[in-house]
C-alpha cells in the first residue's frame, strides 16, 4: 500500500532582515521581470523610507518564496505606509501565501501605530483583504496611473489627500 504523500509545512513569515536584500532582489526579478521598474511605484520608492520590520518575508526552509516590502511616505500631511512590491514565486501560487503575507504587513503596520496603508495593485485581489479605492481617492500619485488601482486601508479616522511625499 502506499504512504500518502505530506504536504511539505507552509512557509514561515518573518519581518526583512538587511541580510535579505540580495535574496528579495532576485525574487522579485523572477516574479516581475524587467518591466519592474517602470512602474509609478518605483516613482514613490525612490523617495519612501524603507520600514524593514515592516516588511514580510516568507521562507520555504533556506528560500525565499514571498516578499512584501513596506515603506513610510506622507500623503499631504499624513505620514502612511507604502506597499510593494509583493511577489510569491510561481511554484508556491495559489496556497495563500500573497494573501498571508499582505496580511500580516497590514498587522504590523497597525499594531505599530501606523494610521493607513497605500498601493497600487489590483483591486480584486487587495479588496478582499480590507484595502479599497474609496479611501484613497484623493491620493496624488507621482506620475500616471489607474485610479482604481490606487488603494488605502485605514485603521483610523484619518484624510488621504494631496501629493505622496517624502516623510
Ligand atoms: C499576486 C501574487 C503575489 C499572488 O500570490 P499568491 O500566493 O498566489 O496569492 P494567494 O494564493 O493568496 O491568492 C491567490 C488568489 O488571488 C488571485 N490573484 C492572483 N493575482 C491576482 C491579481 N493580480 N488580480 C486578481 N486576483 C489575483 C488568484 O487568481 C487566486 O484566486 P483563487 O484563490 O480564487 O484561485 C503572485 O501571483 C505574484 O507574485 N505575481 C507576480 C507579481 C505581482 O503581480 N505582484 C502583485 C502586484 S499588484
């Protein structure tokens, strides 16, 4: 009779450690390739403050499978947290990682007192996990891009309105 096969253990999360740079780097080339760059975000990570213990790494053993990074950055007046990129490698799609890791950001980013998390991403995959349009409809982008594509979760009160700046 034959065994049934285990189901190899979910990767585990943890916040980015600055030794991890290299390994996020080449993953995220995997996942996006070299259009990477062109996007409006970078616009914004070129002037974000990186917040590493913010950011979330999934490990598979010694792999890095999943990356979301988050930055701090101020729309108008509000500082917020910025995030993305985030990227799972193929192999590992479908089980819930990207929805763990984004969760897990979000957690960290409120537990540490931040009022609000921005990106830019596809709405029918950020929507379900508490991020909308609506609340960051007066957010200023540097440069051009889809409105419905610009998303906020907020975890108070606060306005999103004007340019996103420097902190
Ligand atoms: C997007 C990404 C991080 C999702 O990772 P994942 O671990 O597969 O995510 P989950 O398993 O939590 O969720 C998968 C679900 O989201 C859906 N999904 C994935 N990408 C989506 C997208 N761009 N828009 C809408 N839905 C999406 C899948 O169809 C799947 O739906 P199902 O559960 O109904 O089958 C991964 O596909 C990836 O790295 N893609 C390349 C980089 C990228 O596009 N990053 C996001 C930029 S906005």
């Amino acid at each position: 009779m034959s065994q049934p096969t285990a189901r190899p253990a979910a990767p585990i999360l943890k916040p980015q450690h600055p030794h991890d740079a290299q390994a996020i780097e080449a993953l995220l080339d995997r996942a996006f390739g070299p259009g990477r760059f062109t996007k409006v975000s970078e616009r914004v990570r070129e002037f974000a403050e990186p917040a590493l213990e913010l950011s979330v790494c999934a490990w598979a053993g010694e792999r890095l499978v999943g990356v979301v990074r988050q930055w701090r950055v101020r729309v108008g007046g509000q500082p917020v947290v910025f995030l993305g990129p985030l990227a799972v490698d193929a192999d590992q799609r479908g089980e819930g990682l990207g929805a763990r890791l984004v969760s897990e950001a979000a957690r960290a980013a409120e537990t540490g007192g931040e009022a609000a998390v921005l990106l830019v991403g596809d709405a029918p995959f950020f929507s379900p996990l508490g991020f909308s349009a609506e609340a960051a409809r007066e957010v200023v982008m540097p440069g051009p891009v889809d409105p419905t594509r610009v998303l906020a979760w907020l975890f108070r009160p606060v306005e999103l309105k004007g340019p996103v700046r420097r902190l």
